[in-house]
C-alpha cells in the first residue's frame, strides 16, 4: 500500500500542476463562458434597438401614407373643447331648415376604459314643419362629426307643424 503513494519529489510537482492547470482551466472556462453571454446579450439589445429603428420608420411611413384618412377619423370625433363649434354647428343647421329646437339634456357617458372616446348622449325638442324637420335630422347624420341618430318622436299638433324629441349620440375624444 505504500508503494501507491509516489515518494519521488518530482511526481508530487507534477500531480500538483497537474491539478493546477485542471483549476485554472475550469477558472478560465468559466470566465469565458461570462463574457461570452454578456456578448450575446449586448448583440441582442443592439438588434433589439436597430428593429424599434426600422419598426418606427415603417409607422411613420404608414402614418404619412394614410394621413388624410387618418385626419378624416379624427375629426369624425369631437375634440375636447370643441363642444361649442359643435352645438354652434346644430344651431346654424336648425336656422338653415327653419327648426325650433331647445336641448333638454346632455349627458356624458365614457366608453370602455382603455377607449379614447366617450359618448354624449344628446335630447332637444324640436319644432317646425314637415320638410324642415326632415332636413335638419338628414343634416345631422350628415355631420362631419361622428353622430348617431337613435330615437325619433314626432307627432302633428296643428297640420303642417311638427314637434316632438330626438335623442342623438355624439363621440367626443377623451
């Protein structure tokens, strides 16, 4: 058995290097193993960055592409402080066809919660004759604003002259 355990100095250097150099090699394997995840890291932030370059060039593209469609659907809805131009609009429709109107309610509701518009939900009395009636509820639809007509009563009081309420949405940006 103590034939086993080498007595020569000079073996015992070697064994001793021997492991050295098996420690020094898994410390350097190690180290290397590190940098070379941190260069795949730093690869992909810059990869990552370049695609945001090119994603955003590709919206901006689009965006300067359908640009009058995308102004045309964002006067569809009404700004925020815009509500006076818009009811001014109303009024000079209701002259122009000859209607008597008063607004009885306005009411604002908001939409779902990640959504950028909410409803105005919008009741006014009307009066005038048949055609002017007409007029008026067609002009309204035909609005450059997002309206919805949803409920119409009209009744003749005296033959010729109507009066009665509509009920109108109106989509207003948040």
């Amino acid at each position: 058995m103590s034939n086993l355990i080498p007595k020569n100095k000079f073996v015992i250097l070697v064994v001793i290097l021997a492991l050295l150099s098996i420690v020094l090699y898994c410390v350097g394997l190690l180290v290397v193993l590190g940098e070379k995840k941190e260069i795949e890291e730093l690869y992909l932030n810059t990869e990552s960055e370049s695609a945001k370059e090119e994603k955003i060039s590709v919206i901006k593209n689009i965006a300067e592409t359908n640009k009058d469609l995308i102004q045309t659907l964002q006067n569809y809805f009404v700004q925020k402080d815009d509500e006076v131009k818009f009811i001014e609009q109303i009024e000079k429709i209701a002259r122009a066809s000859g209607v008597k109107f008063e607004m009885t309610s306005i009411d604002v509701k908001a939409n779902q919660p990640n959504s950028f518009s909410e409803n105005v939900n919008v009741k006014m009395k009307l009066e005038g004759f048949w055609r002017g009636v007409v007029s008026f509820i067609d002009k309204l639809e035909k609005m450059p604003f997002g309206v919805l007509v949803e409920k119409i009563d009209l009744d003749a009081n005296v033959p010729g002259d109507w009066s009665g309420t509509i009920e109108f949405i109106i989509f207003r940006e948040k």
